[in-house]
C-alpha cells in the first residue's frame, strides 16, 4: 500500500512568493494534519482535518497561512507571501478512525527554503 | 513548562550496550502515549505504543508512570541501525476524538562500533 503523498520534496523560493504544498494521504485514514519541524521548536501541529473538515487550526501561526481539503484524497497547505521565517520541513500526516490511541503516518516532508 | 520535555542527548554508545531514554508530560489529562523514531532528514515513525502496565517490543521496553508523568524508553543489546532520534510523543484526546499529538524534540542516539 501507498504510504502518505507529499509534493514537492523540496521547494526553494524567494521572499514574498507563494508557496503550496500538497498530500496524498493513505486511502481510507479519515484523519490528516500538517506539521511543521525545525531545529528550534521541534515538531509543531498546525492543523488538523477529520472527514475533510478542519478540526483546530490554532497552530497556524498566522494569516499567511491557509489549509485546506476538498476531498478525502487531496489536501494543500499554502504560504502567502512566504517569509525566510517559514523555512523548515513541512511533514503531511493521516490516521485511522477515531480514538485518542490512534497512531499517525507520516509523509516524507517537503524541505521549504525561502530566501 | 514544555508539555513534552526529553534529554536532548546525544547518547553515545557502543553497540551492545543498554541505554535508557526518559520523558515528562505536563498535561496530567493525557490518554495515550507513544515512541517514535525519526532517522536523519527522514519522516518520524512510529516506534511503540506504551501502555500502562509497561509493554516490550523485541528488545525495546516502554513503560508510563501516570502518577509522576513519565515515559520510559529501554533498548536493550544496542545495533549500529539504532541509531536516530527517539521522540516522546503524547496525545490529550477529548471524548473519545484523536485531539492531537504532541511531540517532544527527541533525543538523538548514536550507536558506535
């Protein structure tokens, strides 16, 4: 089976750019979230879907991002404008069902640098 | 306070070797908690599920404390390919949903020859 779906891998782009990043989760996970990860803050949520839906949103840091998931195959994750501040790997997850047991997978991650 | 705190490390040791890898939480509401490894500019994955009464994986032993809130991690007879970052992850669910997972920064193992 296909794991979770992540594009690009890697995206270099300057300052004030958009930037999308898209997932593929695993067939039939109702669940997905979007994490960021950087040296300094670890690994962070920043949103989280079930069914589609988006759950919380808190960890968004700010207006400039935006996440959404028209369907249970697809989900985006976008940065405008982008900022060097954004640069960090950007993980896509999805999980089984319901229930606080519950484990996640993970994408490979898309490595964003903003210049 | 951090909600998840690990020992950064980095835990040099010899192949072989037993080491042990602690974690603290704050949020005493907390239902579930796991260990996941993450290998060098890869994705984490998951590692174990730990369990009240304490559960072993192979050579992996994982225990909870609920009353200190604390997570244990032991890796017994060390191997080269041990080597990663081991993170401490817990997850406040609230009725019954998934709520989410927080992780903690990790703790880096190296396992030398």
């Amino acid at each position: 089976d296909a794991g979770v779906i992540q594009s690009p891998r890697h995206e270099v782009t300057e300052m004030g750019q958009e930037v999308t990043l898209r997932c593929k989760p695993i067939s039939g996970h109702d669940y997905l979230f979007w994490y960021r990860q950087t040296m300094m803050r670890g690994l962070e949520l920043l949103i989280y879907f079930n069914n589609n839906v988006p759950i919380d949103d808190s960890g968004m840091p700010e207006d400039r991002f935006s996440a959404k998931m028209p369907n249970a195959s697809f989900s985006t994750l976008k940065i405008q404008p982008s900022e060097p501040r954004d640069s960090a790997v950007y993980f896509c997850a999805s999980s089984p069902g319901t229930g606080a047991g519950r484990s996640q997978y993970f994408g490979p991650g898309t490595r964003l640098t903003v210049l | 306070r951090k909600e998840v705190e690990q020992d950064p490390g980095p835990f040099n040791v010899p192949e072989g070797a037993t080491v042990a890898f602690n974690c603290t939480y704050s949020n005493s509401a907390s239902q579930s908690f796991f260990w996941y490894r993450q290998d060098c500019r890869k994705e984490p994955k998951l590692l174990m599920s730990v369990y009240s009464s304490g559960n072993e994986d192979g050579r992996f032993t994982a225990q909870l404390n609920r009353a200190s809130q604390y997570i244990s991690l032991l890796i017994r007879d060390s191997k080269l390919s041990d080597s990663a970052t081991y993170l401490c992850v817990v997850n406040v669910g609230y009725g019954g949903s998934q709520g989410n997972l927080i992780f903690g920064k990790g703790t880096k193992l190296s396992v030398k020859p």
